[in-house]
C-alpha cells in the first residue's frame, strides 16, 4: 500500500459492487445519496469555471481534507480491521489493510 491508495482508488477504478460508505440513514436528506468521496463531492459544489484564485484555494482545502480524512480513516481501520471504502474486498484485503495501518500507527 501507498499513502492514500485505499481511498484513491474508489473514485479512480471501476469496482465489483457498489462504493462504499455511504452517508449514515440519519443523514438522509441532507447529504447526497451517493459514497462518501471528499474529491468527488468537494469539487462537484465548490470548483468554479473562470475563478482562478477561488479554485486554487478550494483544491489546497480539498488536499488538507484528504489528508485528513486519510489519517483518520487510518486509525479507523487500525481499531475496526475493516476498510468501508471497500465492502467487496475479501477478508484477506482487510486483514492486510488492517495490519498496515497498525504498524503505520506505530511508526
């Protein structure tokens, strides 16, 4: 694994199966009934044609965002042993995934 490949990769390959996660049943209505994608659903409200200084702003706010979605989403799959931006993958993917993150949480 790279740095960001397991949320990457859900907006950049097709997948068996739906994306995952999806916004929580509480949040029905007021978030889009798609998978959660901080490139996808950042860019699609916020990017402007023709506002050059605005656009340079949103994508440095959109790669701080990542990333911290990234470090966090770490140590969730850390603790859980799952990755809910893959719900297809088999066992085996998440138990690497899993130990990856553990040792990077300790290093």
């Amino acid at each position: 694994f790279e740095d960001g490949d397991i949320l990457f990769v859900t907006h950049r390959m097709k997948m068996a199966g739906a994306k995952g996660p999806m916004p929580p049943e509480w949040a029905a209505g007021k978030l889009p009934d798609a998978p959660m994608n901080v490139a996808f659903n950042f860019f699609s409200d916020v990017w402007r044609p023709n506002e050059p200084y605005r656009n340079m702003f949103v994508y440095s706010l959109s790669m701080f965002l990542e990333r911290l979605v990234l470090m966090i989403s770490d140590k969730v799959v850390a603790v859980t042993g799952y990755n809910a931006f893959f719900p297809n993958k088999p066992k085996s993917f998440h138990l690497a995934a899993a130990n990856h993150a553990r040792l990077a949480t300790v290093f």
